[in-house]
C-alpha cells in the first residue's frame, strides 16, 4: 500500500500515510488526530488525490480586548505657537506678507521722493522765472526789483479810484445796448459795482501794456500753475506788449469774474476775463489766449491717442471720411484754435444721439452764437491717417474760464 508524504492539518508536521484507492481515515503518526484521505479518478485515468480536514470545533470566542482610556483624543506633544509657526503653509504665507509690505514701503519711499523732487523742482522754476520762491507771498512779488514799476497791479490796501463818468463804457445784465458807467448819488452798491469793474479794466490794461511774459505773469489767475505754461506758450510765440485799441465792453458775468471785450488795432476783438481777487484783479490768461495742455501744432504732429485738454471755438459742421465717413452714426462739430496764428480748423466727432453729442448741442443752441467757445478733451484714433479729424473725448466747460 503506497504512503504519501503530507502535512498533518492538526499537528502541522510533515508525515507519511499510508492511502489506498478507497476513502479512508488515517491517524497522524504525529498527533494520533484522524486524518480523512480520498482517492478520485477522472475519466482520462489521472489520478487526483484530496486532503479532507474535519471541521475543528470552533474556538470560544477571544474575549474582546478592554478599552483603554488613551484611545480618546489626545493633546499633541509640543507648543502649539511652534507648531503653527513651522507650518509650511503658514510660513509661505508669512513670506508673501514680508515680501508685500516691503513693497508697499518702497512704493511710498518713491512717492515721498517724487514728491519732494517735483517741490524742488518748482522753488527752482520759482526761482528762475521771479528771482524768488515765495511766489505766493503777493507783497514780496509787487516790490520784486525786477519789474518795471509801471507793470505793478493794486495792492489789495489800495484805494479803489473813483468813477468818473464817462470813462467806462458796459453793458447791463440783460440788455443789448451799451451804456456809459456813471454813479448815481446815493447808490452805494452801484458804485461799489461799478468801482470793481475800473479797477478790472485797469489791472487788464496792464496786463496787455505789459512789456514781456514775466511782468504779465503777475498780474494772472493761479500764478504758481499758470507761469511755466507761459514761458513754454511764449517761448513759441511772439512775447512783447499785446497791441490794442480800446476796451470797449464790461459785464459782470458772476460775483467773482468780470468779462471784457479788447479791440486790437487793425481790427478783431477777443474777450478777456478778470476775477475779483481778494489781493486784487486777476487776468485770466489761459482763456485769453486759448491755452491748452499742449500746443495745438503738437498735438496734430504728434497726433496723441490719449485725450488732451483744449480751448476750441466749436460748431456744427457735416465733413465724414476715412473712418469718420459715417453720418448716421456720427456727429461731427468745427474746432478752431486761437492759441497760433493761422492754426488749423480741425474736425471732431462724437456717436450721434450719445450723451456727449446732445450736451455740446445743447451749449450750441443756448449761445446766440455760430460758435461757442468750450473746453473739450480731444484724441486722435489709433493710426490716424490725417491730422484734421479727432474724437471729442469729453466736455470739460463750457466757455474757456475754469471756475
């Protein structure tokens, strides 16, 4: 009877049994445990053989195992604030912080030197154009040794002369025709109305008498800004005394300004506008010669994308090409510049029925006028092939005095 070498389910240990072709059970050699031997045959006579392991009684269950009263939550080991400071995410977060407010200091590093540098620049320009950097210290400027007595304005403890008729010829709130000043006995508002309005008309004769820019920059609206925009205007055009006939015209136009109309000798006529300043008369340059942010030549050489500030005569006008050649969708409007002589009419457009479109109509329609003066934000369009047609970018005034 053949043995067969197998592993003993009971003991585990390698043992020879012997088998026959029959089922039999076997003892372990080892352990003395039954062990079940099969012996099957398929129907290509290859024999089979098939260990059969009676079933072992289960063991009782384990007790299961008692619960420990570390198994709840723990406190981690450590300080927590050193825990959290070597967190990666809290360190990067801590880096970006760092690395932000420096530059956020640096950024205010630069504006404060900007700031200081322009201030430097200024008392220079101050310094260059007055001869002094208390430009707004009017008494030091009226007594400057540098200009000529005759191109003094009042000072502000100046007596105002008084009106004798006929020196003075204005025209009344309201009314077309033209009336001679003269003060009625009695009237004292009347005459204090009329007082204002000599001593604007004497402060704009000195200012047209004046004998060069510098001299004429004292007698002007907003000194410290409007002074280096007078050396650059007249550093391109003709300085000298402005050569007039007569200031024929006089209107109170608010509280604060006066408007008056200069007659030029060989004909033309300008209006000029003084304020009532508390130190005295004050011309306003920038709207008597049309003053803009840039000279109007410039800005059609160098035909700009961003929009510039500009005094322009405007009207109506129909002239539609290139990229403007559409009129049911555009408006288009005349500007004319008086800062140049000879200076170019050039045309702007604004979207027809748009906000700015029914505002510049509007002005139109209120002035008696074929044209109007205004104060518009010009740009050229990107790659523009002529220098005669702009967009109006906005309305900044109307009228050239900016209150």
């Amino acid at each position: 009877m053949p043995a067969t070498k197998l592993v003993c389910p009971h003991c585990e240990k390698s043992v020879e049994i012997q088998v026959s072709a029959v089922t039999r059970s076997r003892p372990c050699p080892e352990c003395g445990e039954m062990v079940m031997l099969q012996m099957a045959e398929k129907s290509t006579k290859t024999k089979r053989r098939a260990l059969l392991v009676t079933q072992a009684e289960p063991e009782s269950a384990a007790e299961p195992l008692p619960v420990s009263e570390e198994c709840g939550p723990q406190p981690l080991p450590g300080d927590a604030f050193d825990r959290m400071r070597m967190d990666p995410e809290v360190r990067i977060f801590r880096r970006r912080l760092v690395i932000g407010g420096g530059l956020v200091a640096a950024v205010v590093v630069v504006m404060m030197a900007f700031s200081l540098y322009q201030s430097f620049q200024e008392k220079q320009e101050r310094l260059r154009l007055f001869g002094t950097d208390k430009i707004q210290d009017e008494s030091l400027l009226l007594t400057n040794s540098s200009v000529a007595p005759e191109a003094a304005m009042i000072t502000p403890d100046e007596t105002l002369p008084p009106v004798n008729p006929g020196n003075l010829v204005f025209r009344p709130t309201g009314s077309d025709k033209h009336k001679t000043a003269t003060i009625q006995a009695g009237v004292e508002e009347t005459s204090a109305d009329l007082a204002q309005l000599v001593a604007a008309d004497e402060a704009l004769r000195q200012f047209l008498q004046a004998p060069n820019w510098k001299q004429r920059a004292l007698l002007v609206r907003d000194q410290v800004r409007v002074a280096p925009l007078m050396g650059i205007y007249y550093g391109k055009n003709a300085d000298g005394p402005v050569l007039f006939d007569s200031i024929v015209e006089a209107e109170e136009i608010s509280p604060l300004f006066s408007q008056h109309v200069v007659v030029f000798e060989g004909g033309g006529r300008r209006l000029a506008t003084v304020e009532h300043h508390a130190s005295g008369p004050r011309v306003d340059w920038e709207s008597f010669v049309g003053a803009g942010e840039m000279a109007w030549s410039d800005f059609l050489e160098t035909r700009p994308v961003a929009p510039r500030l500009f005094r322009v005569l405007v009207s109506p006008a129909g002239h539609f090409e290139n990229e403007f050649g559409d009129p049911a969708m555009l408006q288009c409007f005349s500007l004319r510049s008086i800062a140049e002589p000879g200076a170019k009419v050039v045309y702007g457009y604004v979207v027809r029925n748009s906000a700015l479109a029914k505002e510049l109509n509007y002005w139109l329609e209120q002035s008696s006028e074929e044209t109007m003066p205004m104060i518009l934000k010009l740009k050229f369009p990107p790659d523009a092939p002529v220098d005669f047609q702009v967009w109006i970018h906005q309305m900044v005034n109307e009228g050239w005095v900016s209150k």
